[in-house]
C-alpha cells in the first residue's frame, strides 16, 4: 500500500443516530480514518459508553468542540448537531481549509429569512451561507463535486424531492397540485429522551404531526421551485410510525398529460436515474416499502396513473438514517474528494 | 329481572378477527345472548380451541352453516364471510325473518354491476342487495333503524367517510381534488395465513399497495356522490402499517372558500358531529392518533387548512376492528333493534 | 335507583400508565365514582391534556395533594407514585379515615429493614407500615376483605408469585431452587421519558436488566417464604420486551416428588385456583402468552414438568396495567368493599 | 489481481430468510462468487421475484435441484433448507467433491438415533453422518478446517453454547443445575406462512412455545457433554419475541465455588474468548441485548453471580440470521477454506 494515506475526519455531534451512523459507516469506508469525535452534553465520554456494542470497535472520546483544534486534526469535519449550532461551527472551519458536511438545517437555506421563518433564529454568517450547496447528490451532484460547505437534506426531504425529481424536471405534472404525505420511524425523532417517542406511546400507534406546519416543508419548496423554474408550493404532512428506521414518501399530483399511465411513467422514471447508483426504480405495479432500503443507502421509487382521477402516485422509500441522514452524508463526501460515488456504502439492504 | 329475555343472536364466519372481536362485544352486550357460532373451515371445533384466551367464556362450537337452522335459532345474524359467500345465505335468513347484518362487500352497492366489476362476481340476489342499508350509523342512522339488511362498510372507507362527510355534505371542498392516504394494521388483513402479512415481513416497514386499485374505493365514491348529489371520484392510497390495530385516513382537499381557516373547520366539525356519540372531534391543533381509539368504538377527527395550498387536512383514526368493523355492526344492531345507540359498546380506549 | 349513592374514590398520581387505567377503570365501575386526581409535576393541568383521547369522558383536572382535602373528599383513595411518597400521605389519609390502596412499593414489606436495604430510604411511619395488608387477592384475600390500608404488589411478583403458589402452599417443589425469568413490555417503565423506553432504542431488541438485583426480588421472597413457611431465596432475572402492555414469568424448580407429570401439576393448580375468578389455569399441554391477558385483569397459568431434569415450569401471563397494577388494586377495593371481586373489571381480552 | 479466481458457490434452498442472508453476504464476501441458486417450490422464479429489494443486484433465478448439476458449478455447498432433505443431497455433493455446509438439523448429531428420536426420520446416510462437524467454530475451530462436511448449529443452540462453554470447559458449574430461558425473534419461524407467525398474532406478545420439548435440546445436551465429559441434561425453554430478528439466552447455573463474584466471571470469559473474533464480553455489570447484536456477526455475553443462591446468569445475544444461521456457515466456510474467519462477515451492528 505503500504511501497510502487515509484522510482524516471528525464527527461533532457524535451521541445522536446520525452520529453512531457516521460511525459504522466511516470505520468501514476505504479512504477515511476517524479521528475525532465531539460533543456538548457528552464531552468526556468514551463513545463505548455510550454505544456499548461498539465497545471492541470504537475507542475514541467524545472530545470538547474547539473549531480551531478540529481543523487541525481534520480535513473533512460532519456536523450533527441541533439546528441552530452548525451555523456557528462552520465558519472557522472553513476558514481553516476543511470541508464541512452539515447535517442539520442550518445551511439547506438560499434565503436565509426562511430559516429565520421556519426555525426562528437569525444568522450572523449570511456570507458562509450563500456559498452551500444543498447535498442532494442525485440533483446537485456537479455543484457538490466543487463545494467546501455541503448543507444536507432533510430525510423527509430526501424522500419526496427524490419522488418529486423527474416529475418536475420533465414538467409533467402540475405543481400546485403536489401533495406529499409522508411517513417515517422514531429514530428520525433522535435519542433524546421525549414522551411522544416512548414504545409504549408510538408502538401500535400512528401518529400525524406538524399538520401544515412541518419545518422540511421549505426546504422542499425551495428545491421544487429550482427545479420547475417557478415559485412551487406543496402540501407536506408527516407521520409517526411504529419502526425504527424508515422514511416513506407518497407524492400526489394531477398529471399535465392525462394519456400517460403508469408504465410511461416507470420507463421516464428509469431512464432518468440511469445514471444514478442510489437510485432504483421498480418494475411497473410494484410499490416499495421502507422495509427493502433499510441498511443500504439506496432510494427505491416506484410509480403509477391513477387514469380516473388523472393523478400520478410516486412512492420513495429510504432508511432515513443512512440515505436520509449519514449515508448521504458521506454520498456528499465522496463526490467532495473526488472518489466513486459508491465507495464505503452499503449497497443491500439487511433485509427481513 | 322477571321476565326479560335476550335477543338470540348469531355469527356466520366467527373465527376471524372480526368474529372474534364481535364474540368479545356480544358476550357483554345487556340485551342480547350469544346463541350460534358458524363456520367453513373450523366447523366442528370448539370456540375455545381457536381462541383459548376465551376458553373460560365461551363454551360454543364451530356448527355449519345450514341458514334454515340458523333462521330457527337466532333473530340478528352477523355474517363475517369472505366477500361473495353473504350473497348466498342472506336471501334464506330474511325470508324467514331475521336481521341481517353482513361485514362483507356483498351488500355495501346499490349498482351491483359496481360490485362485478371490483370483486368480479356476478350475483343472482339482486332483489335482496336492493334493500340493503349501507351500515354507517352517522350517515343513514335513520334507515338502518328501519333495514332488516345491512351492508356494513369496510375499515377504510368507515374512517375516510367519517372524514369527509361534514366537508360533501355542506359543499365545503372541491370533490374533484378529494385525496384519501389511508393506513391500516396488519389484522385488517385477516387472520389467515399469508406471507406478507407475517410479522417478519411487516413489521420494522411501511408499505403501500393495492395502488390506484384498491376495492373500497368504489365504496366511498358510491357514498361521496351520493353526499355530494354529483358523482365523485377519489384517489385512495393504502398502507400497511406495523401494528396489530388501527386505521387512520389522511384527507386532503381544495377548499371552495379560501377565507377558511382551522378553526372555522374544526367548529364546524364540532357542531356537525354533536348527535353522533360516536365521533370526537379534537380540538383546533391536535390531531388523532389510531391508539386513541384502540379498543373504543369511537372514531377521532382533526381538521386543520394549509392556508399556503388552501387544502384542507381532515385527519380520522378508528380501531379497525371494532368502528371499522365489529362494533359498528353492533351499532347498526342497537339501531335495528331500537336500543340506544351506544349500548353495550366500549367507549373508552384501552391506552396505552 | 332510590338512594343509590356510588363511593367517592380519588387517585394520587393520574398522571402515569397505572394512574390512566385506574382512571378508565374506575369510569366503568357500577359503584364508584371519581371526584379528584391528583398530582406533583402536572397540577392544575386538565387530566384531558394529559391524555387527549379522554377529553369526552373526563372533565376532571389534576389538583394539588393536600391529605386533609383529599380525605374529605374521598372514601377511598389509590395512591399511585413513586416509591417512597405513599408512605408520606397515607398516615393522615388513614387516620382520617380513608380506606387507602397504594400501588407503590411503600407498604409491600412486613419489615421496613428489607425496604431501606433494596429502596434506600428510612422511614418514620413504621406503625402504618406494620397494619399494611399485602394486596394480591388469590394469597391474601381474606386479610385484604378486613384491611384499610393495601399495598399492591408490583407487577413482576404477581406474575411470579401466582405461578409459584401452589408450588408452595402444597410443598411440591424445593425450594432453593427458584428460578424465575420474566419478561415485561415498556408500559412498565412509566411515562417518564427515559433513553432506554424510547422505541428507537426498545424496538426490535430484547433487553435483560437489574440482573441479580432487581428490587422486586425481596418482595417475592418475603411472600414466598410466608407460604412455605420458612426463609425462600429466589433468582428473579427480568428482561424488557418490544410490547406495550404484558408481563411474563417462566418459573423454573425442581420436584420434590419426581413422578408426578404434567398432567398432575395441571389438575393441581386448576383444583388449586377453582375459587380464583382472575386466574385461568391452561389445559395441559398449552402455554398462555401475554397477549390472551391484555385487557383483562386475568391471570393465564401453564404449567408442564421437564421428566429429563426433574423440573416444573410454571408460565404465567398477565396485563401488567390491569392484573398488575389498575385492575388488581381494584380488585383489592372490591374485596375492602365487601363487593364482589370482578365488581367493574374486564373479563375478556381485547386480542389480537 | 491478474490471475486471481473466485471460488464459485451455491446455495440449495435460497428462497427462505437463511437463503436471502447467505446471498447478501456471499455477495460482499471478497473471495467468492455466487454461481447457483437452487429450490424446489420456486424453481424457475428469478430471485428478484422472491426479494424485489435485490433486483438490482442479484440476477440468478432458482434452479431445480440436481446434485450431479450443483457439484459441476460450485466448490462449496450451502444447504439450507427443512430438516430431512440435505441427507438425501449431500452425500452425492460430498462424493462429487464438494465441500458441504449445511444448516438444517440433518448433520449436527453424532448419533444418528438421537436425530431420528427428535426428528422422527430414519436416515440411510449413517456413513456421511459420521463425518460432519458441528459447525460452531468457536469450539470445533480445528475440525471445522479440516471438514468436507459442517453441520451449523441451530440458533438456540449456538446463544446457549457460547454461553456455556467458558462454564463447563472449565468446570465452574454444577452441570446438572444447568437452565437456559431462552427468547427469539419471528425470522427463526421461517418465511412461510403460519398464523402464530402473523404479525396480528405475534405482535404485542410474548409466547413461550416447545416447553420441555424443543428439538434443539439434544443438540445443546450432545455438546454440553462433550465440553464436560460427562453426559449433561439441560432444561431449555424458548420463547417468541415481537422482533424480526435476535436470539438471547439467558444461562442459569450453581456454581461449583461459591466464592467467585460477577467480577471474576467476567475476567475468566473475557479470557476464554480472547482469541475468538467474533465473541465479545461485556464489562462486568453490562449485559448485552439482542439489538447490539442485529446486523453483525458477533454474539455478545455478560456474566454475573447472584450471591445469594450460588448462581451465575450468562446471558448471550446474537443475530438469528448471521451468527445464528448464514454468518456462521460463512464463519465455517473462511475456516473450511483456510481464510480468515473474519473475512466478508460484518463487524458493526446496524444499531438503531
């Protein structure tokens, strides 16, 4: 192997999913040595105490977050960390010369009065933030490969933009008609303890939440618009479900063209992903569950007409931690340094 | 107590979840006494051997179905039967002067070439289907109390209905843009033995199916147009959810009056539902979920309007097996007999 | 109804899962009615913003705790809280009169050293503690019927010690070599948001805990040391399992007599509970599982005999709200009551 | 790589849930190639019929099973189907060269009289028998190298053992105390379709099942006696759990020095399995569960003494599907092959 280095990067916001995500994925990945783990509520910690059955694996501590000692013993630096905290975060490490992967909401953002709108804190780093790129591999790809701040998707977003992609591209439907209804498991909701999150409150239970007020609903909007060229508005409304992990978008609009069925739609949605490895779109008549992309990164989309009402379905189903959180993260890190798109993540979901 | 006497009842298809279900609800009913138990399949057998949990309540055996012998014993009969096998005994029980009260589709179209279509039988009581009541107690109170057939409706189209009809039958939505994403638990599927239904395929996943061709879908159109006085057509999505009980249905629509917001609909919700015991509408905010109904025979509605869409969200959760199923025929019993309405129905949910 | 007056009955933490199944239990019980809530943490809350699918059928809001003010309100009063609060409030409770039901671990122990040594606290109402009956009916029915003050048992020792009675009373096994392996769902826990309750972290896992520690241990051996009539140790391991609502005891020990089969031990026990309406012993050759209990206040009991090692196994099943905690303190009342022992108690399960 | 070869591999019985892991972790295994697949009740279906989640990787459809066939294609063998009909394969596959791992019940048994009094089959293959190895590599590492044929052990089997193989090499336990509770998830029933393995069945509770007369009982007994010396009779319970996937044993003994404390158990297991890769001990006062375990190939144990009656509790969580069925036989296969156990096996869990 001789001179083969690995890059090192760091993880601040190690305790949550995301982060013991980032993890197993990164101590797998070919190209990368971990080397450094931080967090607020945890600092000193060993990360084994926290996630036991990474006790034989793990031996790093969850250090203190000092952006200037970070930048120093990484190139590459995750964040995920509540909304709010990235923001304060990335500055100096970009400054330093690292690449900055943020997880959280905080540089999904064009115009940063909808974040100020939707998670209502304003922002001193109005110039950090005009220079991200939304990390949606599929749609941003070229801009990803340049960008040093990469702000992730949401996972519900990930979902449906992944739906919505050839439908808006292609202009086949009409816009004001897109309604999202989607679902996801607890661990979407982090590790924090809350009530509503309990099993004995989610299990055998399912629970509708932010009705007309969820915070990716934005974030969609934002992407939406790029794609069709128009301001675009959508209806999102999301779900508890008693899983695990596992996000599932159902994505409704009237069709522009009533002659398409179903089968059209397959073949433009097949052909539109081609190029696209995370991306598999089923067979005509067959839908995907969530249960097929848990424990890969892959997206599964299938699609149908309903000819009677006039109205395309298309259904997208990820794990919401790995292509709808660290997966995807590190889809972004990739392309970041010039590697296969592919490299270090998990191709075949674990299925049952 | 001098001279009381129960009303002898009946269940044609009672070792299914939804026989088992009204066996558990008839046994406490006041006024009526469990007196026939029948079957195809588990003929022969002992109650108790299928369900031992009841084995200290329940003493009936499986008989077969002989409909003369059933008409001499019982006054109402529960017909629980796959669909297309009501059809057959129903005609010999009216004749001889029973209620009939029948869980399947066979008696939920007045057009039978509706039913042919979806279920792809032809039928020769179309005399009999003629007279049947569709068995939703907060739509057609009044003339289930005077049916001796009821056609009681399926889960889906129980919750969905219930969602819809204060938004038909005052004119407030645009029919035409009504969108149904409906989910259920896995005992909406039966008892019987199949592969997707098995708790290492369906639980930890989400997923849809019977796409733009589920067959309670001609059912709640028969039921919108009928509200509406103009025909209506709906896109119905199904899901099959992780839980044992539940099914919630997500509504959307385009309101006619833009000026509308949340808390118009949810007084209006309020004051539309006042008469009926069985429907609880949740306060301005505050939306359903199916575990609040689990083990009640109520139905929970949350209404809000996204006034950036100028949809309205109406938000339905029942138990599947007892409002969607089981204990609403038992409401259409109380009616039939001229009981009150809530007799012997359970009105708090069994949380957590 | 003449004079009929129904006794006024309050609950002293309604706020948790114990206190909500007191709450809809106690709805449907013919001679009670419910005049006060009370808590620590959630006063002045309505109980419906606690538990929103109870709006309709509870107007009652959570007070503060004054003993005076609650005596002269209630005939009888359930405590159910935190260890080591009871034993504050029922000594003016009791001297004012009040019959008192607690559900805590306060007045489970005959001598206080074993409640300080496993519960760590000291305690000053050692006379109160001392005319403390043990709540669990099957064992201690008569003392119950005399008692004014009942400390319940905790849901894991009811499950274990109705399994072991018998085994006890009529000398059958030796006693040293008590095992017991039991298993409950996340109901258990309480409502307390806690990491490990969390579904993300619940779900899908089986998870041992407090091995060889656990502070139920010293409740069972007191009580089954009581019954065989000299000092009992027991290793009592338990586990917490992906449901809501159930507990599960497998009980292990050796035979003193190592002829008889299992047969035998199922004639015994089902002779032995014949006057027990709240437990069910299984037909020999059948085991109860959690779910036939869930919604009943029942006891399932299986039992078989290992003729390889000598060994009996004893299952018993339960609902851990209801027959472990709700539904056996109600049972307690009606006996303190002088009414019949399954006065307002569910006898069916909800299954599936 | 120039000339570098892949070993081509089969699998006989591919359709099931031991068949569609064997497939997704041959499939990353770096020295194999996956060249057939084979079945009976799918022959002729395209695999991705089977798991639509693999469609975009596997290509291979079912083949009939033609051993002359198989032994032509592929060097190593995975059986994995109902037990009684690798005997009549492998001895053809043997002959024929191949090198055979199967993972039914056929090959475990020294004694063939043994298999047919659980199993209730005669077998012709006496011969062929009597040269498997029990395919726990943990403890017949050294036969397993030098085998042509391996028989996996049974899930249960392989928790229990692990567990119990520090206590009886070393004779720490009293063997004939020796009880083990143990609890799986529904992925070990299979993928057809049986009602008790329906999620509306399943879900929700926790079924004890087999009491004293499970079929892996002689398996643990036959090596139990080979670590002690002496003929060893257990007492083994299984029980249901509402998980897709996970195996825990609980392991109860008397320990023959009733000095030893928690602590010293846990330093001589921590010994013991120093070399084996795929055991991991937890820290004294953690015990694992099953979750840790989900996804890898490592089976976790923690080890304490309950002082007060001389026993020591083991309890050790694996994955059903990986170290209990297809990691283990791909575990069997590096050594069978002179590889590196560890290669293609995964060494994080998917944790949450």
């Amino acid at each position: 192997m001789g001179n083969f280095r690995r890059v090192p990067v760091g993880i601040v916001g190690a305790s949550g999913y995301g982060g013991v995500q980032l993890v197993r994925l990164l101590m797998d990945h070919p190209e990368v040595e971990l080397v450094y783990l931080g967090g607020e509520s945890s600092t000193g910690k060993s990360f084994a105490s926290l996630y036991p059955h990474l006790a034989h694996a793990v031996k790093l501590s969850i250090e203190e977050i000092d952006p200037e000692v970070i930048a120093r013993r990484c190139e590459v630096v995750f964040l995920s960390l509540e909304h709010g905290l990235a923001c304060q975060i990335a500055p100096t490490l970009l400054e330093k010369g690292c690449k900055v992967i943020d997880l959280s909401a905080d540089y999904r953002f064009r115009d940063l009065a909808t974040y100020t709108t939707w998670y209502g804190q304003e922002r001193s780093d109005r110039t950090t933030a005009a220079t991200a790129v939304y990390g949606l591999p599929e749609i941003y790809r070229d801009q990803i490969s340049e960008a040093q701040l990469v702000g992730c998707p949401g996972g519900y977003a990930t979902a449906s933009l992944l739906a919505l992609y050839p439908l808006l591209k292609q202009g086949l439907i009409m816009t004001e008609t897109a309604i999202i209804d989607a679902k996801s498991g607890a661990s979407s909701g982090g590790r924090d303890a809350k009530t509503y999150l309990l099993l004995a409150e989610a299990e055998n239970s399912l629970a509708p939440y932010s009705v007309v007020r969820h915070r990716q609903t934005p974030e969609i909007e934002q992407i939406c618009s790029d794609l069709a060229g128009h301001e675009v508005t959508v209806l999102f409304t999301p779900h508890l479900i008693p899983i695990v992990r596992g996000t599932l978008a159902t994505v409704y609009a009237i069709l522009r063209d009533p002659g398409l069925v179903g089968d059209d739609l397959t073949t433009i949605f097949t052909a539109f992903y081609r190029n696209s490895p995370w991306v598999k779109v089923c067979d005509s008549g067959i839908y995907p569950q969530t249960k097929w992309a848990t424990g890969s990164n892959l997206c599964y989309l299938g699609v149908d007409v309903d000819p009677r009402t006039g109205r395309v379905v298309a259904i997208s189903a990820i794990d919401n931690l790995i292509k709808g959180q660290a997966g995807q993260a590190i889809q972004c890190l990739n392309l970041m340094m010039g590697w296969d798109e592919t490299l270090g993540l998990p191709k075949l979901g674990f299925y049952p």
